[in-house]
C-alpha cells in the first residue's frame, strides 16, 4: 500500500490480486451472482483508492480493506430492500456462489458451503471472514467494528450450528440454544 | 499457538492434535469445536477456503477505468486525508455560524445570559462536531439509521427544548412572524458546509448513514446561527423557523438516499446539495 501511496501503478495490481479473491470470497455469499460480488470488490477498489491518503504506515491494511467492503455491502442491502440478514434467518434457498465455469467444488465443500449460507449473519460473518478472509480475530474485530472477545462468541455459536449442520446430528440447528462458554476468549 | 495458526495448519493440511495444539483447545472453545467429530468442521471449512477464483483481467481493467476518471477538483478533494476533510468541515462551518452570527446578531444580545451562551455553544458544538467526525471517519457501519438515531434524535429535539425556553426577558414577548425568514436565512448558511460535505463524500452516492449525520451537522449549525441571530421565543414561530430546517433536511435527504439505486461504479455524480 505504502508503495501504491507513493505512485507506484504497478502496486495497485498487487493489491487487487493479492485481496480480490478474499474479498469475491466474502462477498459472493450473501449475493446472486458473481457480477454483483464483482462490482462490490470493484467499489471497494475504487473507495480504497480514494482512501489511499489515509493510510498510515505500519497499519494493518487486510482489516481496513475489510471494513470498507463490510460497508459497501451492507448499504447496497440496505439500498435494494433486501433484507438479507432476515433472508437467511428464513433459510436462504439461492445456491452458493460456484464461480467461473469449469470449476467445480466436492460434494462435501458444496455441502459446507450450504450450511454456511444457512447460518444467522453474524455467525457467518466472522467464521468467513476469519477463514475465508484470512483474518485474525483481532482483525475481524476490527473491521466488524466489535470486540474480539465478542466475535469469538460469534464464530463459537456459528461453528456449533455448523456442526450440527454438517453432522446432522441434531433435529434442528436453528433450535440449538447454544450457550457459548467465554472461558479461554483471548 | 493461536487461533489462526490452527486454521492455518487446518488449510494446509497440517492439523494434527499435538501437544501445542492441545494445549490451545484447553483455553479456546471454539477451536475445539474444529476438531470435534475427527476435524469434520475444520477440515471441512479448510477445504471450502480453498476454493479460490483467477485473476481476473477484466476487472482489474474496469477499475483501472474508474480509477482513470478519478481526475478533477472534487477526486482531489475526497482523496485528502480524513482529518483534513474533518478539520475543513469543522473550520468551514464554525466560520458561517460566526459569520451569520455576527453579521445579523440578535438585537437583544447584550441581554443574553452568558450562561446560557457558553452551554448552547458548547452543547450545539459537541453535537455537530460529533456528526462530522462519524461521517467523515471510516468506521464500521453495521446499523446505518440504529447507530445513529440518538444523535439524529438529541439533534431534532434540542431545537425543540431550546423553543420553550426563551432567552432574554424581550424574547418573551415575540410572536411567531418572521419564521419564514430565519428558515430561509438558516437554510441558506448551511449550503457552504453542505457543498463541502458533497464534495468530500467518498462513495459514488450519498449512504443513508451520510444524509442522517448531514442533517445532523447542517440542522445544528443553521439553528446555532439563529440562536445567535433571531430574538424570538414564540413557540410557533422557533418551531416552525428554526427546528423545521434540521427536521426538513433529514426529510429530504433520507427520501433522497432511499431512492433504488443501480448497481456498479457510477461516476456520473449526483448533487443532493440542499
């Protein structure tokens, strides 16, 4: 970024090929098709361009990047009327997102990817972000605007329903009161 | 060992319970539900994170475009450092509302309770303050309109609470003309501010969040100018001259950002200047 900042072109390209694939990822969850997730990741681009002054050395820039695609995203849910986080509580029914034709994902991937779309917002945030994103708790923290602490809570509560998901070894996920322990949250 | 490192191994294909790992599962709930069942979640989740896109192109061709059109006095402006933006914002609008203030000052001024001053002074100044600072600064916006209905709230009332409490004795024994007049003089004060406002917003539309901290900011300011300016106390007349300007701002400009908007880069920049 510092290098980008300094008027090196060649950085920006970089850049995009270095947090596309994270931020396509953690986009094209929540949306239905991969042209939308596109020209989300293309305003982040162009926002963290316009943004580009405010970095500051040393920074964490995974975090920032994060943040403003988190934005971008919820106000073009917001502006489009759809109520994604109520969608998902009413079980979504869209297929995840498959990406460019000739690949193809296992069964058991497809499987994980399902459950994952079925889970409550703000689970699925933090465990896509954390490990589709690349990010550290911390960072997670960060660019959701919470403490670690409370989106370890988040991941603990998402990963319990995804088991019971992918395991099928409950009658109803949605039904899980999941009491997460805060023991060990650091 | 932490909690990344352990999705790390499982991405790699390197989780293995070994004595480290142990010893993090004893204190990381979570972490322990990755290796539940022989690692299904973790491995599972390890396997989906994998699946990565190409490069692609096109898109990086489609933004190297924008980025191109990113010439002009407005991409220069909204690409200076935040706290540039803010302190502009800030110095812009104290000097309109000194400058209004000053310019047509109440006839009754040197009655006005110097208490009283340095509270609405301090009280309004916190306020808009506050509202430029949440708009300008990059933070995370999770309830758009939630996170900020007190501010928008405490902005719409105060007005509000400042019209049952006259300020001067004079003040008292106002009536409610002229009310189209302080709206107008207000309405008209907050346009420099507004435009500067304009002019650094980042995104390729006004967000909702945006237009609410705007008619925050610009509703304090145009009636901190005519608390400054106006000696009435009529009820009517501060209810319909002065607070209707921060309550028809958040009017306007939240059916205004409500609008359906189209998706993709849209350079082609929309006023919403008031």
């Amino acid at each position: 970024m510092a290098a980008y900042i300094s008027g090196e072109k060649a950085a920006f390209r970089e850049l995009f090929q270095r947090y596309t694939p994270l931020l396509q990822r953690a986009m094209a969850r929540d949306l239905r098709s991969p042209e939308e997730a596109n020209d989300l990741v293309q305003q982040t681009f162009l926002h963290l361009h316009r943004s580009r002054n405010d970095f500051e050395p040393g920074r964490k820039l995974k975090p920032w990047i994060f943040t403003i695609a988190l934005n971008l995203k919820r106000e073009y849910f917001r502006r489009s009327k759809r109520r994604h986080e109520t969608s998902l509580d009413d079980e979504r029914t869209a297929e995840p997102f498959e990406g460019p034709r000739g690949q193809e994902r296992s069964d058991a991937a497809r499987e994980t990817a399902r459950a994952l779309a079925a889970l409550p917002a703000e689970h699925r945030e933090v465990i896509e972000l954390h490990w589709f994103g690349g990010l550290s708790f911390p960072e997670v923290a960060e660019a959701v605007g919470s403490t670690v602490a409370a989106v370890k809570v988040r991941a603990h509560r998402g990963y319990v329903a995804l088991r019971a998901r992918l395991g099928d070894d409950s009658p109803n996920p949605d039904q899980l009161e999941v009491k997460p322990s805060t023991e060990g949250l650091h | 060992m932490d909690c990344s490192e352990i999705r790390e191994a499982f991405v790699s294909g390197a989780a293995v319970r070994s004595a480290e790992v142990e010893a993090h599962l004893r204190v990381c709930p979570h972490c322990r539900e990755l290796f539940e069942h022989d690692a299904e979640l973790g491995h599972s989740l390890a396997q989906e994170s994998a699946f990565a896109l190409p490069f692609q192109d096109d898109l990086f061709a489609a933004l190297e475009a924008d980025v191109a059109q990113e010439t002009g006095l407005r991409a220069w402006l909204r690409s200076r450092p935040t706290r540039l933006r803010f302190a502009t914002v800030v110095v812009s609008a104290l000097l309109v509302i000194a400058l209004g203030g000053a310019l047509r000052a109440r006839p009754d001024f040197a009655e006005y309770p110097a208490a009283r001053l340095v509270l609405v002074l301090g009280v309004y100044l916190v306020g808009i303050v506050a509202a430029f600072g949440k708009e300008l600064y990059l933070s995370a916006r999770r309830g758009t309109l939630a996170d900020h209905v007190g501010l928008l709230l405490g902005a719409l009332g105060l007005p509000f609470l400042i019209a049952f409490a006259p300020a001067t004795e004079a003040s008292r024994h106002t009536g409610p003309e002229g009310a189209l007049n302080c709206f107008l003089y207000g309405a008209l004060l907050t346009v420099p501010t507004a435009a500067l406002l304009w002019a650094f917003d980042r995104d390729n539309r006004p967000t909702m969040r945006t237009v609410c901290l705007s008619a925050v900011s610009l509703g304090l300011s145009a009636n901190l100018v005519l608390e400054l300016h106006c000696p009435s106390g009529n009820a009517l007349h501060l209810l319909l001259g002065h607070a209707s300007i921060g309550c028809g701002m958040a009017r306007r400009m939240v059916r205004r950002a409500a609008r359906e908007p189209r998706l993709g880069i849209d350079l082609c920049e929309r006023s919403w200047a008031i």
